[in-house]
C-alpha cells in the first residue's frame, strides 16, 4: 500500500523504547487505505513528535490559543489541490505539518486507559485526515464523516474506537 511520505524528527523526550517512526508509518498507510487520496507517495508529510513547549509557542502563534494540545496540523494544500497532487506522478509535494505534543498525549491516554502509542496513532490518522481536508469544526455530518474514516483506520490496525 502506498501512503504519503513521512519526514519525521523526534525528540528524545518521546523516548527510545518504542519505533515511532514504524508507528507512524502504519498510521498512515491505514490512513490511505480509508482515504484513498492519501494513497500516493508523491505527498510529503513533516512529522514532529515534540514537547508540550514546542506545541504550547506554535499554538499560542498560529491559532491565538495560550496552551499546548494534542495534535496541530498545518495543511500546505487545499483539499481540491490534494485531490490534484494525489494525482500528479511529479515530484512529492508538500501535504503539511504535524505536531504531537508528548505530555499532553501522554496525559490524554492516561484518562482513557489506553498507550501512549495507541493514541499517537489516533492522533497521526487524526491529523493526517486534516491535511487531506477534513475537518470536525465544519459541522456534525463533517465530524461524523471524519470520525468514521478515523475508526475504519484504527479499526485496520487492530486499535479500538476511540470515540466509543
């Protein structure tokens, strides 16, 4: 299965227990298995698993929001010019930005009981769904639609709903 490419750069605060670089590659070759328009090696994805500072300043500067999260996703595309690109047998073109924050994810599966693991997959085909051009703040049938394509990919990798 062919899935954008991962450029991805980890701070050790992640750890070196875990392949994180494996993980992610499987979450996103789930990903385009759900979103077809992903499944092209010629998009380019920047990968950061970071700490809660990284995310907390890139949050405060682009989204005007004084915390760290989770996930942030800085699409380089629209979603028409995804579907163009996804296309193109070019040379790969930049999809965006994703970037974890470790505590929060780390706090975050702590209150649902599952991985630090687990829920970096969640969030990598969470954030990878975003830079193809969904997104769950555009009302409740997009929510839905993301939600479902996110469960079918997790579902692929043996994970559970995470939204159960």
């Amino acid at each position: 299965m062919t899935a954008p490419i991962l450029e991805i750069d980890i701070d050790p605060i992640w750890g070196d227990t875990t392949d994180w670089e494996a993980l992610a590659n499987r979450a996103a070759e789930a990903t385009a298995q759900v979103a077809t328009e992903l499944a092209h090696p010629n998009l380019l994805v920047s990968l950061v698993l970071a700490d809660d500072d990284e995310v907390h300043a890139l949050n405060k500067q682009w989204r005007a929001k004084d915390k760290p999260t989770n996930v942030l996703s800085f699409p380089m595309l629209a979603r028409e010019d995804v579907l163009r690109a996804a296309a193109d047998e070019g040379a790969p073109g930049m999809l965006g930005d994703l970037i974890l924050a470790q505590g929060v994810c780390a706090r975050e599966a702590a209150e649902k009981g599952i991985s630090v693991e687990n829920h970096a997959t969640h969030l990598v085909v969470h954030g990878l769904l975003h830079l193809a051009g969904y997104d769950h703040e555009e009302g409740e049938a997009q929510a839905e639609e993301m939600e479902d394509l996110e469960r079918k990919a997790l579902a692929l990798l043996g994970l559970a709903d995470p939204y159960a």
